[in-house]
C-alpha cells in the first residue's frame, strides 16, 4: 500500500505540470486542507475528542510564518518547523485542560479558545508583533533556482509535506500510541484500568492535531500571502468539522477526500445563487451525513467489500 501511495504521490506532483497556474493554486489549498483534517483525524476519529479549537491553530501557523516574516532575518522555511512546534505546544497545553472532562466540556472550552483567538491578535501590548486589526503581510519563498511559478513550487511543497504527514500518522496509529488513543476513545475507565494514561495520551492527540493544524496554516499564510484576525474566525473550525466528517472521521484517505470537499464542493453550488447556494450546500451535507455515517471513506470502503464478494 504504501508503494500505491507513492506512486500517487509522485504522479499528482507529474500532473501539476500538466495545469496552468491557477488550478494549481486550488489543487494546492485542496492539500493543505488535506493537511489539517489528518490532525483532526487523530483529535476527533481517533482519540474520541471533540473541539472547534482548530480555527485558532490554524491562526498559529499562519502567524509563526507572518511574525518570522516580519520581524526576523530568517528564511521563511523555518516557519514550516516553527509552527508545528507552536501548534503541538498550544494543542497538548489545551488537551491538558480539557482530556480529562466530557465531550460538552471540551466542546466549550475549545469554542472559548477559538472564540478568544481573533480577539488576542488585536490586544494592544502585543500588536506590534501581530499588525493588531491591520494584520501582516508576506511575500511567498521564492523557488529555488527560479524554474518553477510560485504556484507550482507551492504544491510540490504541501503535497511533499502532506505525504509525510500521512507517513507519519500511520505510524502513530498503527503503534501503542494509537492503540492506546482508541482505547481511551472507547471506554476511559477500562482504559484506565489496564494502564492507559488517559489524560496524558488525550492531550498528546491533541498536540498532533495543532501541529497538523497549525503546519496547514503555515501553507496557508504561504498561499495567499497575508495573516489577519478576522481569517481565524469560528466558522473556520465548523468548516474543517464538515470536511472531516464527510471525508470520514477515522480514515487517513479520508482527510484527503474531505480537502477535496472543503476545496471544489463550494463551486458546485455557486451557480445557483447566493441565497439558494447556501441552502443546497447545508442541504446536501445533511443528506451526506445520513447517508454515510463513516463519511465517503468509508462509504467507498463498504462498496470495495461488497465487489470483492461478488
């Protein structure tokens, strides 16, 4: 499987060639969602949490690359280490508050944090850092050796990152750790019981989650150029919550097909209008979520099961 994965991997990153710039740039954000739903692949699907704490993640990434922008002499290269490391670190601080309560409590807690989160950006003893309300700017890496667009070099970058992340994951679910994350998802006390660190083991899924969260807006910042309060607002977290759920919450594949929602979905429903686009768009992720509890993943899953016993 893993040699599938990567010959896919390798025939996306042939085809970008293949395409003008600007479906690129789409295909591109289409990745970096992809990028943050495996974080909450492993938060939600995973360890059993729930949380809108993702919108602020993002924010962290988007700014670790503004602020070292900025304010420092360093390449913007280094913001792709910087802002996993601030995101894990927001991540397991914040799941160390919330991993030993209920699905309500950490429901609220992460609404409070995402919530907070555009409002902390504009505080006044911190906004020479932050731009305040102004926001900041940033020019894109340039490719090294000029051969590649911007808009090239940045897929080749998020799909490679992506690809490791995946690799990654895996890994992480495949080994204790992720034995033990489900086993705290499906009955804490037993967990418990037969040694499982609950808390410890809930706060480091959501650790993963911000770093993958905040590595996605990292990209992010990288595409569009700029960081602002008003871009990290609640409807971002909602937003990665229905890519997540129709893509399949406990499926890696999944974030992918979810990215790829959250990316081209919209498009499908802007020609009917405004009003009646809106209506169709929560129509049909209603009907989606009916019809697949386990999202397309998993709806695809049960379809290859099905052809194979025929």
């Amino acid at each position: 499987m893993r040699t599938v994965w990567t010959m896919g991997f390798v025939a996306a990153a042939a085809l970008s060639f293949c395409f003008p710039d600007f479906i690129v740039f789409r295909f591109t954000q289409a990745v970096i969602w992809s990028i943050a739903l495996v974080g909450l692949v492993i938060l939600c699907g995973v360890s059993g949490q729930f949380s809108f704490a993702q919108a602020g993640f993002f924010g962290i990434g988007g700014y670790a690359a503004a602020i070292l922008a900025a304010h420092t002499p360093l390449s913007l290269y280094w913001a792709l280490a910087l802002a996993p490391l601030m995101g894990y670190a927001a991540g397991y601080g914040l799941g160390r508050v919330t991993a030993g309560h209920s699905l309500w409590t950490q429901a609220l807690v992460s609404y409070a944090f995402a919530i907070a989160f555009p409002q902390l950006l504009r505080w006044r003893l911190i906004e020479q850092w932050t731009g305040g309300v102004q926001g900041l700017y940033l020019d894109f890496p340039r490719p090294p050796g000029g051969f590649l667009s911007d808009d090239r070099w940045a897929f080749l970058i998020a799909l490679a990152l992506l690809g490791i992340g995946l690799l990654l994951a895996a890994n992480v679910l495949q080994s204790r750790s992720g034995r033990a994350m489900r086993a705290a998802r499906d009955h804490d006390l037993a967990a418990a019981a037969q040694g499982v660190r609950v808390v410890q083991v809930r706060a480091t899924a959501s650790g993963l989650a911000g770093a993958y969260v905040a590595l996605a807006g990292c990209l992010s910042a990288f595409q569009f150029g700029f960081v602002g309060p008003t871009s990290y607002n609640f409807a971002l977290a909602v937003q990665m919550l229905f890519g997540l759920v129709i893509g399949g919450m406990q499926s890696l594949p999944g974030a992918i097909l979810g990215g790829l929602f959250l990316q081209f979905f919209p498009d499908v429903t802007a020609g009917l209008g405004k009003g009646f686009s809106a209506l169709l768009y929560a129509v049909l992720l209603i009907l989606a979520m009916v019809a697949m509890p386990n999202g397309v993943a998993g709806a695809l899953g049960r379809l290859a099961g099905r052809l194979r016993r025929q």
